[in-house]
C-alpha cells in the first residue's frame, strides 16, 4: 500500500486559510503578530509550524494549536519514513 504523503501545513494555512480570507501575508503576519519573513517561510514550506504559531492560530481563531501541530508532525514523519529508515538496533534487556 502506498501512503501519499501529508501537506504541510503551511500550504493548508496558505491555500485553505488565507485565500479564503482574501488575507495578503502581509496583513496575516501583522495580525498574528509574527514577521512577514516567519509566516512567508512557513506558507512555502520552508519552516515548520511551531508551537508558538500553533497557538498564535488558535488564539485567531484559525483551528486549534493541536490540530496545527499534528499536522506538522505527521509531514515530518512521513518526510523522516520517506528517507528511510535509519540502521537501529532494538532495545531489549542486557543478558
């Protein structure tokens, strides 16, 4: 089975979010109270979602923190699988 890969939720908040709103990044990152650079990074998939703009989304009431945060950590862990697995050696009680 193939899984496709999640957004990032970058592009969520830019195509779901901000043109829905007809809100330029500009005004979206004064609103939010962040650089114009930060949020641009974030919405090209450039820098992930933090935990400090997770809340700052919900305080906005653009979805909840969690929500932000899940979607991150499922594309960073579909890009981590993606990769490949790393050479690991199971972790099991010393003889």
């Amino acid at each position: 089975m193939v899984m496709k890969t999640p957004v990032h939720p970058g592009t969520v908040l830019r195509e779901d979010v901000l043109a829905e709103l007809g809100l330029s990044v500009g005004e979206t990152a004064e609103r939010l109270g962040v650089s114009r650079v930060t949020l641009s990074r974030v919405l090209h998939a450039h820098a992930r979602v933090s935990p400090n703009l997770a809340v700052r989304l919900e305080e906005a009431g653009v979805g909840t923190a969690r929500a932000w945060l899940a979607m991150q950590t499922a594309y960073d862990l579909a890009r981590e699988r993606a990769a490949g697995v790393p050479k690991v050696t199971k972790l099991e009680p010393v003889a």
